[in-house]
C-alpha cells in the first residue's frame, strides 16, 4: 500500500507537469488568437468571454493583481481589438469590458482547434474515464481554491 505522504508528493509532482505544460499552452493559444496578445491578456480575455459584460475592478481579485495591472490588461486587449469597452449604464463613472465580435470569433477558433486536438491525444479515453477526470480534476479544484478562483 502506497503512503499517503508519498502519494501527495507524486500529486505535487504531477501538478508541476501540469502547471510547466498549461504556461506553453497558454502562450500557445495567446499566439494563435493574435500575434501581439500576452498570455496573461489571453487570460483576462478568456474571463472577460466567460463572465462580461464585466468592470475591470470586478476582476482584481480573481487574478490577484490591482486595478492598475487589470487596465492594462484590458486596454492590451482594446488596442487588439479583442474586446470592447461601454458605459456601465448603471453607473456612468464606470465602464463595461465585453469580448468584441472578432475576439471571440477567434477565441472560438483557437478552442475548437485545441478540444479537437485533446480529443485526440485522449482517443483511447473512455468517454466514463473522461467525465471521472474532469469530476476529479473539479474535486481539486474547489478543495484548493477561494471562492474567487471560480
């Protein structure tokens, strides 16, 4: 029977693959939305597509960094054309962030491409093997993380 101290250790292990693995991917994907995205644009650009219309204070704590970095950010991504800024119409001092009709045209690009390419790296993956992944993967997940990471 394996000891529960090194089974963490190969969980840790496994997570520095992971982690190692998603920064190339993210780039990766950054590069194929657009040439000049950053990858930590590419991932405020991915929550602003899952959670807009949305204010740029609303995304600090997600990302744990400050209101300064969250504009940057967003005007990377105005000057891209990858996302779109509007008057808050609840608030006129405040402004709405949304994902322009090209970015998420090419967001939906790039994600078709790389599910696709995981379909078939995991072909040999029963679809049961898949949905207990993901259940687990979602288990950790909410295990480690603060409300905000969600």
């Amino acid at each position: 029977m394996t000891d529960r101290a090194e089974v963490l250790r190969q969980i840790e292990t496994e997570v520095g693959v992971l982690i190692r693995r998603v920064r190339r991917v993210i780039r990766e994907r950054s590069e194929a939305v657009h040439p000049d995205l950053q990858p930590a644009s590419y991932l405020v650009l991915g929550y602003i597509r899952d959670h807009g219309p949305i204010r740029a204070s609303a995304m600090c704590a997600v990302f744990g960094i400050d209101k300064g970095a969250i504009s940057r950010h967003a005007q990377h991504l105005i000057d891209l054309g990858l996302v779109d800024r509007a008057d808050d119409p609840e608030d006129g001092r405040a402004t709405l962030l949304t994902v322009s009709e090209d970015g998420r045209r090419r967001i939906d690009a790039v994600a078709q491409s790389r599910r696709k390419a995981l379909d078939q790296r995991l072909n040999d993956w029963t679809a049961e093997e898949l949905g207990d992944f993901a259940g687990m993967l979602r288990r950790y997940n909410d295990a480690l993380s603060p409300p905000t990471d969600r």
